[in-house]
C-alpha cells in the first residue's frame, strides 16, 4: 500500500514548487479562496439573471466589477514592485470577505438591486485589482524565478479544481438553500485564506530586488514595457482573448437559459465541464519544467477556436462535450502568457508587468462583457461564441507570422530558467 510519504514524494518531484513548505501554506488558502470565489461568481450571475430576466444586466455587473481593477492595477503594480506582498495580501483578505458578506446580508434581507450588486462588484474590483498583481508578486517570493513557471502551472490547476467545486456547490445551494448561502461560503472562504496567508514565515521567503527611486513610478513602468515587444505581444494575445473568447460568464448562463432550454443546474454543469478541460490542460503545465514554449500557445489559441465554435451548435451534450476544449484551449493561452510576461521582465520591474497583465486582462472583461452582453441580446449566444471563435483563429495566425523571432526569445528564455538564473531577458523589440 502507497504511504503517505511516498505519496508526498511523488507530488513534489512532478509538483516541484510544492517542495517549498511557504508556496504550500500559500496553496492551502488558495483552494478554499478559489472555490469560493467561482460559487459566487456563479451565484452573483445568476442572481442578476433572476432579479432581470437581462442577459446585458448580467454583463454590466460583471463591468462593474473589473472596471476599478482597469483603472486601478498599474498603481497595484507599483505598490506590489515596493511594499511587504505578505502584509497586504493579508489585509485586502479582509475587504473581499466583507464584501461577500454584504452580498449575503442584501440578499437574506430581500435588498438585492441592480444597481446595489453593481456597487458591491466595484468594491469587490477595487480589492481585486491590487490583490492580483500582489498575489503574484508573494507566490514568486514563495519559490523563486526557477520554478515560478511550475508555481503559476500549479496554482492555475487548483484554480481549475475551484472552478468545478464552485460551482458545483453552487449546483447545490441555489436550489436547496439558496442563493444568499453561496455568499455566506465565500465570505468563509477568505478567512482560510487569511489564515494560510499569515502562517507564511518571512525568514523562508526568497526576497526579489525592489524598485527604488524614479525606477518604481508607474511611468517607469509603463516605459519598460514600450521597450520590449515580446511582452507587449503577450498582452496583445490577451487582449484578443478576453474582449470576447473568454467571456464565458456572460455567455453561459443565456446559452443554458434560452439557448437549451435548461435551468441553473445545465449552467452550473457546463461550468463545471469547462473546469475539467482547463483542469488538464493545467495538470499537463504543473508537470512541465521551465515557461511553455511558442507553439504551445498558438495550439491553444486553435484548440479554443474550435471548442467555441463546436459549442455554437444547438445540441445539449455537443455543447457540453465541447467546453472541455474551450477550458482547455482557454487556461492554457491565459496561462502561457501570464508565464512569459513574468519571466521576461526584470524582478525589479515584475511586479508592475504582471500588473499590466491584469490591467489588459480586466480591461477585456469590463469592455468584453458589455460587448459580449450586447451581441448576446441582439445576436445570441451561439453567435457571441463563433465571433470569439474567429477572433481567436486571427491570433493564431499572427502568432504564426511572429514566430521565427519569437520562438528564439522564449527558448533563450526557457534555458535561462531551466539553468537557474534569474530571468531577465533583454532583446529589441518585434519588429
């Protein structure tokens, strides 16, 4: 019989972030906060649908709750690129719990309102978006540069494990106990996190150089990024992206609702079967050592093509067969990309790079979901999804065009990790 130890073993030499006991008391809060935040999302969207019967209304509180982190994260870059990341990550657990508190109070109490759910998701964005970058800048400090590629795979497949246990539990408590239950769980969800988070030991932690001086402006930032193409490339990936083939929480439930005729279990269970696709495409880059190359991340550009458009058809188990490709091609583009931006900045400049990540990555969700709830209303579901479809296959093909220089930086890059040196990849920009 397989001990416990044996076991342990064999996670870390597959898992090697894992051999770092700070990224594991880091994970631990991970999988409480993540399946918490994925029940109410699930919750929040369909609350919206029941109190409107509105497919745009759903989208314009998914806005709402990005559009601070729009117009907040390049700062929350430069916070993260100074300060303690433990220290605050600790206290904006603080405010993300109230927040689904006060979710759970309006709606025990009958208060619910568009415009109020509106108001609780900008709050919810303002914790967010320093909450990203500085979350990435604490999980690097967990592991170092060497297995920060094997750090992001590992935390995005615990991500995918929230996002089939959310809204499976959502399955659950909409139809039994009811919706205002998904933000009581949550709002526990963040006191795990805030535990995990405190129990991280500072003297353990690998320290990367802080920006002083004019370096640490956002203005400096925001100029490093003009220099270097490759990154600026990344982020137009996941522009591409996120304007459309990655708004799938504006797009399900309507496609569950109208589309097929189902009800809240139908949208759950899709949410769920996109969550085993990305939960494998995310198994595969945690057992990965080094940032995943070029022509991975055109393969999971086609691969989501194809899953939207397959979703589009008018057939209950097409359209759930389906989004196991759509999570799969989905997970690994946002994944890939989020690996090489990082990497490919310098340590005392990561902090407001990944930042920008998260600017360019909500930004496509405030102006994504409005726009995708638009064509939604007027055009359909299964429209919504062949237009993310062909987005999705131009990017596949300027990534193509790209990739003879490309593919030359990023395996620089892969043998600066794999070898052990810290990342910092200098080159001219794509021409």
């Amino acid at each position: 019989m397989t001990t416990a130890g044996g076991w342990r073993r064999r996670a870390v030499e597959r898992l090697p972030a894992l051999r770092y006991p700070n990224f594991r008391r880091y994970m631990a809060g991970q999988v409480a906060s993540i399946a918490g935040t994925w029940l109410q999302t699930v919750a929040l969207g369909w609350l919206v649908l029941d109190l409107t019967g509105d497919g745009s209304a759903v989208g314009l509180v998914i806005s709402a709750q990005y559009v601070p982190a729009l117009l907040l994260g390049v700062w929350a870059g430069a916070v993260a690129d100074r300060f303690d990341a433990r220290r605050a990550v600790v206290g904006l657990q603080v405010l993300l719990g109230c927040q689904a508190a006060a979710l759970a109070v309006l709606v025990f109490t009958d208060r619910a309102a568009l415009w109020s759910l509106c108001l609780l998701a900008m709050v919810q964005g303002v914790g967010n978006a320093f909450d990203q970058p500085i979350r990435q800048s604490l999980m690097n400090e967990t592991v170092g540069d060497q297995e920060l590629p094997n750090a992001i795979a590992t935390n995005s497949t615990l991500v995918q494990i929230g996002l089939i246990l959310g809204p499976a539990l959502a399955a659950m408590l909409i139809p039994t106990v009811g919706i205002g239950w998904c933000f009581v769980v949550n709002a526990a969800s963040y006191v795990v996190m805030f535990v995990a988070i405190r129990s991280i030991r500072p003297g353990e932690m690998i320290h990367r150089p802080r920006a002083t001086g004019g370096d640490s402006s956002v203005r400096a930032g925001l100029a490093y990024v003009r220099r270097h193409g490759d990154i600026r490339l990344m982020l137009m990936v996941l522009v591409a992206g996120s304007l459309m083939a990655f708004r799938l929480e504006v797009v399900l439930p309507v496609l569950a609702r109208r589309g097929l005729h189902g009800g809240s279990g139908l949208y759950a269970a899709m949410t769920v079967v996109r969550g085993v696709g990305a939960l494998v495409v995310s198994l595969h880059l945690a057992s990965r050592v080094g940032p995943p190359p070029l022509k991975f991340l055109r393969r999971m550009c086609l691969v989501l093509a194809l899953g939207s458009a397959l979703a589009a058809v008018p057939n209950t188990g097409v359209a759930l067969a389906a989004l196991v490709p759509v999570g799969f091609g989905m997970l690994g583009t946002v994944v890939s990309t989020l690996s090489l931006t990082q990497l490919l900045a310098s340590p005392e400049y990561r902090g407001r790079v990944v930042a920008l990540w998260f600017v360019v990555m909500n930004g496509g969700v405030v102006v994504g979901a409005l726009l995708t709830g638009s064509i939604v209303e007027h055009l359909g579901s299964r429209q919504s999804l062949l237009i993310g479809a062909a987005m999705m296959v131009v990017v596949w093909v300027l990534l193509g065009r790209a990739k003879r220089v490309l593919t030359i930086r990023t395996d620089h890059l892969t043998t600066n990790v794999n070898g052990g040196s810290v990342a910092r990849v200098h080159q001219r920009d794509v021409e």
